[in-house]
C-alpha cells in the first residue's frame, strides 16, 4: 500500500491516490540529445507530434525539468539511480573503451520495481557499462533488447576514431547482431518500438516497469523509409515525427489492454541538443547554450506526464524538479522501500499530481560536468554559475547533412548569479544587486564540496563511490 504521506488529493480529480490501483504500470521513455524547444507545445516548427500533443492534453507538461549532467552516461546514471552521477563515479559518455561501469550495488529504478513484483524491461540506449557485467540485465531488468552505447561510436560515423568496434545490438547480455550501416540505423527506433509494444501486451495481466531509451534524435539521424520526408523540416523532422510515432504505438499497446488509466508515463530528454550537427540537431528555443554546458540548454529538457485520476489534464506546471527525484518518486507511488546506500532526489509525487501549493522536492539542485566539476546550482529562482570553462557556437550555424561544425572552446565563464524566473536566458548577472543570495548559495556550494567533491577546486568529496570495475587478472595463476 502506499505510505500515508503519499495520500495526495489531485485538484479537482477525485479520490487520493491510495485508492486507485496499488501498483500502477510505470512506462519512462527517455529519448536522446532532444531539445526544450523541439516540442511544438515549446516552439518547434517543421514537424507534428500529435501523440505527444496528445499527451499533453491528457496529462501534465513540465516546463522546468531538468537532468543532473548535460551528457549521456552521466544523465541516465541520475535518472535510474536517484543519484548525481559523479557520487557513481560515472561522468560523461562511457567509451566503447571504457572498462567500467553502473555499480553492481547500486540499485536501479527496475530493482526498485521489481522489490514489488513488477516485470521490468527496456529497449533502447543503455550506456552505463557495455561489458557483459554491466548490462541492463544484470541491474534489475527481466528483459532487454538495444545498443550499449550512443549510436555514433560505430567507425561509420565521420567523426569517431576509425579503430572503434562495429555497433552490436544486444537481447539480453548477448549480441544477437551487428549495426552495419545506415540502413541498420534507420530501424532501431522501429524495432525498440515493436519490442515495448509487445512487452506491454505480454505482460497485460501483472504490473510492468517499461524503459524506452531511445538512441534518436542523437546523430547519426536515423528514421524508418515510412517517415523519411514525412516533415517539412528535413531529417530531424523526420526523425522526431516517427519518436512521436513510437510514443502513440506505446501509449495505444495501454488502451487495447485497458491499462492507460494504470499506467503513469513520463516523456524526456536525456540533456540538450548537439547544437554544432546545425540542421540534424533540436533547438533550445530562448534558452542558453546546449548539450555539453551547464547553461539551461544543456541541463533543461521537454517532459511530459500522464497518468489519468492523478497527474492533470492540459495541465501546464512550471516547478523545477530533475531526473534524481524519479526513483524515489517511483518508490513512493509503487510502495517500494528507498535503496540502502544514499540517494540524491526526493519524492516529487506533490509536484508531479500538481498539488495545490507544491514546491520543488529539494532546496538545491547542483549542476557537475567534466571529471567532477563543479559549474552551477539552483537555488530558487536563482542560477550561481561557479568559474569555469564551457564550449559555445558562439551564435555560428551549425553543421549540414550529419556532419559537424567546431565549437569554440574555453569559454570563461566567471562567478554570476542568474535570476532565472525573469532571466532564463541567462543574460544578465545580478550578483551585486543580491550579495545576500550569493552568500547564501556559496555555503550551498562549499556543503556540495565536502559532499561531492569538486575538481575545479581541487577538493575530494566524502560521499563519492566507485564505479563498477572489469575484474582484474589474477596474475598468480600467470605462472
């Protein structure tokens, strides 16, 4: 049952959510590299997602959403674990060199699930380990069908080091094939969307925690020939039209077994836009900058819920929360106990069911990149960017046809307080008018240190843990 603190009243729908089903279906689609302002809903011209518009008139659209890191690995770590993902000792985007990965301690939102009897599945982008040990079967998931990494470390991408391994496309903890060329390319979305589809159907009769990480829109762009020229846009449009495809092949699987009003679905993206791919990269609408900064570009991302009785209808709801709160929020709707080791988010069911009066889950939210850096945190209305270094266009186009242009790096970017609510281009810096704030989120920052660690002071945080490692040889048998 669920814990008394979550007997929330959604506004004007009826009956707390302890009465509705005990254990709702859970469905997370996280797609890759999309933009704040790739919805319509947010601005995006050039291409229809009318599942997606859809969704929104069903449920809750998240204005303020936000992931822990602005790169791949590190943003699915926060989002399946609750954590910040440098407390893993996960940063960036794992190479197919790396040689570690997702702890086998950690606990994950599918061993969240699946304390409560859930079936767990996912089809898409894993990037959190891609040797056997790390793999989504080995953290909690019954079943799991993709790639282990970003789509464009395969040597057919025109920037990635030539000596990479060919692309494998895994069912379970095997390679069942491999991603030759473009035209493999172009059926992932297809082929992940078929696999949750009849997921769902085969597990109608029980309740189902369902992952859809979906490699796309992440270059190179890839779409099935039914929507190649389907947009006005080009091949981004494309491509978004058939994820919005996939969105309404998942949520229409939910009706024909009459579990849409048992099901609670979160829509996202996993950071912002490759804003130097030009014309086969999303957009950030007003917001600064894009995937790989710290800037709202990087950091704030579309999100859509629904989840019919609880999360509103054609509801817009503009409270920060960010991926790190999902577990726990997921623990608490599924009655399931929080992992042992220490996490990062807070239950943000109030947010989520849009509570009269509710607030953002935590006071802080901070904002690593890099190797452990320290760059920005949200207190409030306020943004505190910390002096660092970042990577801009410098308002250059971008690239055209999948190939890239060269961002500008080291960027400076000095101590500056942003007021966001007013400012979320992140302008004009109003530290001198508000030297009060500034203090105050600097002793934010110095408790973050000591906590996380922070490189680009040098210091070493306390509650920091380590990845999962390849197991070393044994070199006594080595004779």
């Amino acid at each position: 049952m669920f814990n008394l603190s979550l007997m929330v009243l959604c506004l004007g729908m009826g009956a707390p959510v302890e009465s509705r089903q005990e254990r709702p279906n859970i469905v997370v689609v996280f797609v890759d590299d999309m933009g704040w302002g790739d919805l319509p809903s947010q601005g995006a011209t050039g291409w229809e997602m009318p599942n997606l518009s859809q969704m929104e008139r069903d449920g809750t659209r998240f204005t303020r959403f936000y992931v822990a890191q602005p790169v791949c690995s590190a943003s699915r770590a926060a989002l399946l674990t609750g954590c910040y993902p440098n407390r893993l000792g996960i940063h960036g985007a794992l190479a197919p060199s790396a040689k570690h990965g997702l702890h086998e301690d950690e606990t994950t939102l599918a061993e969240i699930c699946k304390s409560r009897g859930y079936a767990t599945g996912m089809f898409g982008k894993w990037h959190l380990g891609h040797h056997k040990q790390f793999l989504p079967v080995h953290h909690g998931f019954d079943e799991y069908l993709g790639i282990p990494y970003s789509n464009d470390m395969w040597p057919g991408h025109p920037v990635t080091p030539k000596n990479w391994p060919k692309l494998p496309l895994i069912r379970g903890d095997e390679t069942i094939e491999i991603v030759e060329d473009y035209d493999d390319q172009d059926a992932i979305t297809r082929r992940l969307t078929e696999g949750a589809v009849d997921f769902i159907h085969r597990h109608a009769d029980e309740p189902f925690f369902l992952y859809v990480p979906h490699p796309q829109p992440h270059v190179p762009l890839g779409a099935d020939e039914d929507f190649k020229g389907s947009s006005e846009q080009g091949f981004y449009g494309d491509v978004m039209q058939e994820i919005d495809w996939s969105v309404g092949q998942i949520l229409e699987a939910l009706e024909e077994e009459g579990l849409s009003d048992e099901t609670l679905v979160i829509f996202a993206s996993d950071n912002g836009p490759w804003i130097n791919y030009g014309d086969h990269a999303g957009t950030t609408a007003h917001l600064r900058e894009a995937k790989g900064t710290t800037f709202d570009g990087g950091v704030r991302v579309p999100c859509i819920a629904r989840w019919p009785g609880h999360v509103q209808p054609g509801h817009v709801n503009d409270t920060m929360w960010m991926t790190i709160d999902v577990l726990p929020t997921v623990a608490g709707i599924v009655g399931a106990d929080l992992p042992t080791r220490p996490i990062d988010g807070r239950d943000a069911l109030p947010v989520l069911v849009s509570e009269s009066g509710a607030e953002s889950p935590q006071e802080v939210y901070l904002f690593y990149y890099g190797r452990n850096n320290l760059e920005a945190i949200r207190w409030g209305r306020w943004k505190l960017h910390l002096p660092h270094t970042y990577r801009s266009m410098e308002g250059r186009p971008g690239g055209t046809g999948g190939k890239p242009t060269k961002y500008t790096y080291g960027m400076k970017q000095d101590l500056a307080l942003y007021d966001v609510e007013i400012d979320p281009g992140e302008t004009t810096d109003v530290q001198h008018a508000n030297p009060e704030v500034v203090a105050r989120m600097l002793e934010l920052v110095e408790a973050a240190r000591v906590d996380l660690g922070d490189n680009l002071v040098k210091r070493e945080g306390r509650g920091v843990r380590e990845p999962g490692r390849l197991p070393q040889p044994d070199k006594s048998d080595q004779g």
